[in-house]
C-alpha cells in the first residue's frame, strides 16, 4: 500500500523552482490520480 494510493493530487510547480512536468514525471510510478498540474511563475 502506497502513501498515493486513492488520492487526487494538484501540482503547482515554479518556473524557477521545480517545474509541474518534473514533479508529474516522479509520481509517474505511483497510484496517484493527478487532477490538475501547472507551472506558474510567482513575481
């Protein structure tokens, strides 16, 4: 049993930082329902 198992998962990743597709790319492997992903860029 994995800690995503079930879960509806929102990314917001940072144009600086750590980008959304990064982070989808990482939880790729999991059970994770992802429901919304974006890269923002916070000024």
């Amino acid at each position: 049993m994995s800690f995503f198992d079930d879960k509806k998962i929102i990314i917001i990743g940072d144009r600086d930082g750590i980008p959304a597709p990064a982070i989808e790319e990482c939880l790729k492997d999991t059970s994770a329902d992802i429901v919304f992903s974006s890269t923002e860029c916070f000024v």
